[in-house]
C-alpha cells in the first residue's frame, strides 16, 4: 500500500529519522504513539528487545540517558537524550547539538563546543566535541 504525501510532509518526516535505517514507518509510529512493531527484532517467533536508542551524531553518537548543559550569560541550560531524542528542560526536541545552541543564543553556534553531556555512566561532563573525539 502507498500513501500520497506533499514534499514538505516528507522533508519533516526525513527530517525526524534518527539514522539511516530509521524507517518512515518508524517515525510515523513514534509520532502516532504507536507500539514499535520490528520484523528484524523478531527471533523464532518471539519479540526480542530492541537495543537502547541513542542520539546519533556525525562523528559518534549519545547513549540514551545523557545529560547535557551549557552555560550563556551565566546562565545554565540543560537537555537530555530522552528516547533517542535531544529534549531540552522544557520538553522541545532538538535535531542537532546546534539547533539546540542556537535556541538559546539566537545566533548561529557551534554546538559541540557550547555543550558539556555527561554519559550514563560518566561521572563528569566533557565538552561534546571532546567526547566524541574520545569514542572515535
């Protein structure tokens, strides 16, 4: 079956994919609430749990759980990675470090630099582009 979409419908649904194999299909169910169905996670039958999401970023990626925060101003900013998902302390989605960034500054920034993430299992925060030097 094939659904009739505009572009601008698409370029919001490829713009929510958090990978390359993320599939449409995917999306539309994160968006519609819907229970996550995975031919590939099925196992003789039985439904095998799918891996933790993680944030995936050129370069490297952010486990789910990650804390993250930024000072501007003075002032001190902080976000999670949330279902594979950059949400900020008030509950809005960010496609990029940068994005986020620039949500607090008004200009553009280069987010890797601005923010400082602390994994699940990290006892201190690092600036995320030295993090993400240290995965690789």
């Amino acid at each position: 079956m094939q659904i009739a979409i505009d572009f601008e419908v698409y370029k919001e649904l490829t713009a929510r994919r958090q990978h390359e194999n993320h599939t449409y299909n995917e999306v539309l169910r994160d968006i519609l609430g819907l229970q996550p169905t995975s031919i590939r996670g099925v196992v003789d039958g039985i439904a095998q749990p799918k891996p933790p999401k993680t944030f995936v970023l050129r370069g490297g990626e952010l486990a789910e759980g990650t804390e993250l925060k930024a000072t501007y101003k003075g002032r001190e900013y902080r976000a999670s990675i949330t279902d594979g998902r950059w949400v900020d302390s008030h509950g809005v989605k960010h496609s990029s470090p940068s994005a986020a960034a620039s949500a607090i500054s008004g200009t553009n920034v280069n987010g890797l630099r601005f923010w400082h993430a602390r994994g699940p299992t990290d006892d201190v925060f690092w600036r995320l582009d030295v993090l993400l030097a240290l995965q690789s």
